[in-house]
C-alpha cells in the first residue's frame, strides 16, 4: 500500500473527493494515512475526521505563502513519522520548503486550477478569466522547487462560455479538478505514473 498525506487549506472539497474515491475502492493500493493543514480552522480537517482520517493541525510558524525554518522542519518530521510515500497538495496554500520537496522528490502531486504553464500562481482561475482566453482549465504536477513548474502529469479542459461569470467559470473549474485528482492519485495506485523517477 502507498501510504499517503493529503496537505489542504480550506474548504477540503478535492480531499472530500478523493476520500469518498477512496471509500468507493476506486483508488488501489492508496492508503490515506493522514491530512494535514496549515490553518487550525480549515474545513478539510473536520471531513477528514468524518473519513475516520487522522486529522492534525501544523502549524508553518510563519504567516504567508512559506513555511519558517522551524515550520519545515516540523512539518519534515511530522511526514517522516507517518512513514509518506506518497503526498498530495489539495488546496494547500503554502510552498514546500527545499527540504521536503527535495526528500519527496516526484512523490509529491499538486492540483492547480489552469493549464500550465498559463496563469501560475495565486488566483489562476480569476487570471485565465480577466485575460478573456476561451479554454481554461486544471492540471496536476509533480512538484519541486519552482512555483507551479514541476513536471506535468495531466490536464483537463474546460471551456469558458460567454454567458459565463468568474462564479460560473470557478464551480466548472473546481468540478473538473474533482474528477482529474482522483484519476491520476488512482493511476498512481495502480503504477501506471511512477512515483520518484
């Protein structure tokens, strides 16, 4: 079994998603083992505990997008204490330090709401929208040090209509990621995207 940590910051509905995914069977050999978020109050961890998920508070020690010294320090050992295999960022809103990114190398997925290389970064759906493109969408990655620039796993597309508003165009985006992050987590179980090559 691949023993996986789930990092979220918010409401938790990509880690609902795949804990249900999870539940169905339709994810083998993925044993989640935990979430973890960086906000005390963050909505995904009280789904994971109705998952019967291990649910944990870490704290980053800094405010902001990174993580103090001391934060991913804590964060490392708190990973290497449950044994990680595998670790997937669903809405977690801070970057990972050199340290981890570097021990987990191509074991860690990201789930971002464009088609990188487009519109990185904070706020990608509302960018994609304001820049009036007509094909937008969600990518999962493999990350390392660079923002959003790790090795593209896959994509999937969505089309902005022209009745569409930023509120319409972000429930398409966020049901197209509840689909792409389980099938890849799932291809990942089944060995078909190796994990650490």
């Amino acid at each position: 079994m691949i023993k996986t940590v789930i990092l979220a910051s918010g409401k938790g509905s990509n880690a609902k998603k795949i804990l249900e995914c999870q539940k169905l069977g339709k994810l083998p050999n993925i044993e989640i083992v935990a979430l973890i978020s960086d906000k005390e109050d963050a909505n995904a961890l009280k789904i994971a505990k109705e998952f019967g998920v291990k649910s944990v508070y870490l704290d980053p020690m800094r405010k902001g997008a990174f993580f103090s010294e001391e934060g991913a320090k804590f964060y490392l050992e708190n990973l290497e204490f449950l044994c990680a295999d595998f670790i997937v960022l669903a809405g977690f809103m801070r970057i990972l330090p050199p340290s981890i990114t570097s021990k987990y190398a191509n074991k860690i997925i990201n789930l971002h709401p464009s088609l990188l290389p487009s519109f990185k970064g904070k706020d990608a759906i509302k960018q994609a929208f304001d820049c009036g493109v007509k094909i937008t969408g969600c990518t999962v990655h493999f990350v390392n040090d660079e923002l959003d620039g790790g090795k593209i796993i896959d994509q999937k597309a969505v089309e902005i209509m022209p009745e569409d508003t930023l509120e319409s165009l972000e429930e398409k985006v966020h049901a197209a990621e509840h689909v792409l992050l389980p099938s890849v987590i799932a291809k990942i179980g089944e060995g078909k995207i190796p994990l650490g090559k």
